[in-house]
C-alpha cells in the first residue's frame, strides 16, 4: 500500500477551520486494520499536522513537489490559504522521507 496524504481545510483541532493534513504511511499493518478514523491512527502508521489558527484551512490543496531541497527524497506542498502572518499569505513544505 502507498503512502497517502489526506487534507481537511475545515477540520477544528486548531481552531475554527484551521484544517489539517494527515501523512498516513502505506503498510500491511495498515491494510488489516479496516476502517478506523484518522484520529484514531495507531502511532507509527502516519502523523497529523494541524493548521494553528482559525481560517487557516490548511489542507486545502495538497500535493506531490518533487525533491525541492536536493536531499534526494520526494517533498510535500500543503496549502493553507487562510493563514496570514505579518499581511502575507505563507507556504508550508513537509520534507519528504525515506521510502
């Protein structure tokens, strides 16, 4: 089973809409457990990144984006197109990992 990366712009666990993503890692492990909820994931199998504010819906775009930093692994964009610091829009990049 692949890796696979979820977005959920309205998701609250960081505030109203604040959005987050989960990087869920392909297993076998991952395959036998059936249905379970992404807050429920057992430690491990993937990791949650949750938006810090209200309005950031983070998770909103997600994508694939090449080896941006050279270090020969495979990196994410994740789009949080509510979050503003200082006036401006800003990007998050989640370096990829080993496969």
């Amino acid at each position: 089973m692949a890796d696979l990366l979820i977005g959920v712009p309205r998701a609250d666990a960081g505030g109203t809409d604040s959005g987050a993503v989960w990087l869920i890692r392909g297993s076998a492990e991952l395959s036998r457990l059936g249905q379970i909820a992404l807050t429920a994931l057992p430690a491990g199998l993937g990791q949650a990144i949750i938006g810090p504010a209200d309005w950031d819906l983070l998770g909103l775009a997600v994508s694939q984006a090449g080896d941006l930093n050279g270090d020969g692994l495979g990196d994410l964009i994740l789009a949080a197109p509510g979050r503003d610091v200082a006036g401006r829009a800003r990007r998050a990049r989640m370096p990829g990992r080993p496969g």
